[in-house]
C-alpha cells in the first residue's frame, strides 16, 4: 500500500483570492521554509508568522516520536512490537480514551499508534476492506515491506493463499488497554495513512501556536490552510502519472483551499520479472499486486490522513467503484487518472471537484 510520490509543490499564485496577506489593521506575515527527511522521503513546510520562527527543531522532534510509534522500519516502535509478539500489546490507556475530541484530555503514551489504528480501522469499514491495515504479511512477500527488498522471481500461489489467511481487521481488536491479535502471525501496517497523519500532525502543531497560513508536504501529501506569502491561495501541480515524466510535468493543478490531498499511484515504484510487472499496491482481497488502467487516484479531504487512506482504497478498487465511493462520501472529492487503449492518459473527477482543479 505504499505511495509513489505525484506531487510537486508549485510555488505560484492562484489567479483566486489574488491580494495581499496583511491589512493595515494586521501585522505583516514573514513566510518561512523548513526541509527535512522523514518516512524515507522528505518534508517541506511553508508557514507564515508575525515574527521569524525557526521552526524545524520542533518538527524534527514531532516525526521522531510519530516514527517511533509507527514506523515498521525501527524494530522498537509500537507498531513492530505489536507486529513482533503474539501475545496483547499493553498500550497503556483505554483505546477509548483516544477517541476523546479535546486534545488535553488524549493520553501521550502510544497517542499516534493509537489514532493510526483508529483512522485505520475507520477507513477500512468505510471502503468495506479495500484499505486493509493487516496487509503486512503480504506487503513483505512482494518485496515492499520492512524486510530484505527482494524482487518475486516465481510466485507461490499457495504461499500467497496461507498469507491470506493473516489478512484481515477482524483479526485484531482491544480490549481496554491492550491491543489484540486472534490469529498469530498477523501484522499491522500504517503506511496507507501514516504519512497523511503526519502532514496533519505537523499542521495542528502549527496551529497551537497560532500560525494559521502554511502549507506542509511529506512525500507529496499535502495539508494546505490559509493563504501563501503573497496572499493567494496554496496551488499544487499532479504530475502525469508516467514513469518517464519530468517531476515538472503536470497533468493538471489543484487550488487548495483549507484542504488536504494525497495521491495513490502504481507508475514508479514497482519492478519487473519476466515481463510481469509487480506493484507496490496489494489488493487485500486477492494478495497479488494490483495492475488496471487506473494510474493514479487523488483524493481531497479536509484532513490528509483521511485522503491518504482512500487514495489508496480507490487505486485498488478501480475507476467505477471509486467514483461511486467519492459520491457517497460527502468530505470527498477524488481526480482518478487511467491510461487509455492508444497508449495516452485520460482522467474522471467526481462531481465536486470542478472548483478545484484546472487543466
């Protein structure tokens, strides 16, 4: 369920909200940038303040302890140790208590492990299991996971049938402070949202100290809110979703007012074995990798983990079925890019998304 980065941050003025970002009642804002690795990609972060703030110490010491609940690449996180016992995991705090609406009142212990779980598990009864976050086993097979990145020279349909088996959210539940496994040897993976959560994580530190205009990007997911430094709004490029395009090559741009995308795509991180190509992005229903004509589905949501986890839930149920999903789905509006029989791309968009693209 892995990401392949489509975005590249473009740095222009949206020909709407075109004024100034301070009035004379308003003290001018001094816009800013800070630059970073994290997630085995980087971050960006655009933030506008009333006096210069160097930031990136904080953002840094914010994603190391995400990365340390939910990262499966660092054997000691919450995650890999969930993934490694097969006994309960002791969180610490009722899982309930997580669900609590007033930030104070949220443990720290586990907080991010714990909300991943529960955008997770979210996500995946809202696409009725396309968004599977115990695909682990699998994701490994295919040589995408934590462990030895090795291409699948002959594929074992009955070894991918008994991983199968590991899949699956029903397998995993809590009880008061523990987290539970049913079955031994299933594994969670947030990669489907973690990176989205992060751009939100990242935006609602912001926001507590009072910074109301940024744009924040880890690996091209993207949380947008207020204006730009000059006073227009935040406007992102999708990039033609084709392994040889420039990362300057835009199929379309996408104003973002006070909104949040990601993109879900099959086109640059997958490898190939005797003609057959394998992709990163697992279908939890069947356990192979997932090839159509679907390219790339963008999702636009208030929040970025929310988009993060049904871009990846459209790329695996395919045009039709996504569409209906984005329709039924109020907060989401969704531009699905898919190759065409003469070797071009074409693009649908659900129905409220005209205010937000251009071509």
């Amino acid at each position: 369920m892995r990401k392949s980065l489509v975005f590249l941050i473009m740095v222009v003025l949206s020909p709407v909200a075109c004024r100034d970002s301070s009035s004379a009642n308003e003290p001018t804002l001094k816009y800013q940038e800070a630059r970073g690795e994290t997630m085995g990609t980087y971050y960006s972060i655009k933030y506008g303040s009333t006096e210069v703030q160097d930031l990136k110490p904080d953002f840094d010491s914010i994603l190391v302890v995400l990365n340390d609940e939910v990262s499966t690449y660092i054997p000691s996180s919450t995650i890999s140790l969930f993934n490694q016992q097969e006994g309960p995991l002791e969180i610490g705090f009722p899982m309930d208590a997580y669900l609590q609406s007033d930030e104070e009142k949220i443990p720290a212990a586990n907080q991010h492990f714990a909300k991943n779980y529960l955008i997770s598990r979210q996500i995946y009864e809202r696409t009725e299991g396309y968004f599977e976050p115990t695909i682990m086993p699998l994701v490994n097979y295919w040589g995408f996971g934590y462990t030895e990145k090795k291409a699948v020279a002959a594929v074992d349909s009955s070894l991918v049938d008994s991983l199968l088996q590991l899949v699956g959210m029903d397998m995993v539940a809590y009880e008061e402070t523990q987290l539970l496994k049913t079955k031994p040897g299933v594994q969670l993976d947030f990669s489907g949202v973690a990176k989205g959560y992060g751009v939100d994580l990242l935006g609602w530190y912001l926001e507590s100290i009072g910074i109301q205009n940024y744009l924040v990007e880890i690996g091209g997911e993207v949380r947008a809110r207020g204006l730009n430094s000059r006073g227009g709004a935040w406007t992102i490029g999708v990039n033609k979703p084709d392994p040889n395009a420039k990362v300057t090559d835009f199929q379309v741009a996408a104003t973002l007012q006070d909104l949040a995308v990601a993109t879900s795509g099959n086109y640059r991180n997958f490898y190939e074995v005797e003609g057959n190509k394998y992709a990163h992005i697992i279908n939890p229903k069947t356990g192979y990798t997932q090839l159509s004509d679907l390219l790339s589905a963008t999702v636009f949501a208030e929040d970025c983990a929310t988009a993060d986890g049904f871009a990846t839930a459209m790329m695996i149920m395919g045009r039709e079925k996504a569409l209906a999903l984005a329709e039924a789905e109020p907060e989401l509006e969704v531009l699905l890019i898919y190759g065409t029989a003469d070797g071009g791309t074409a693009t649908e968009a659900s129905s409220g998304l005209g205010s937000i693209i251009r071509e």
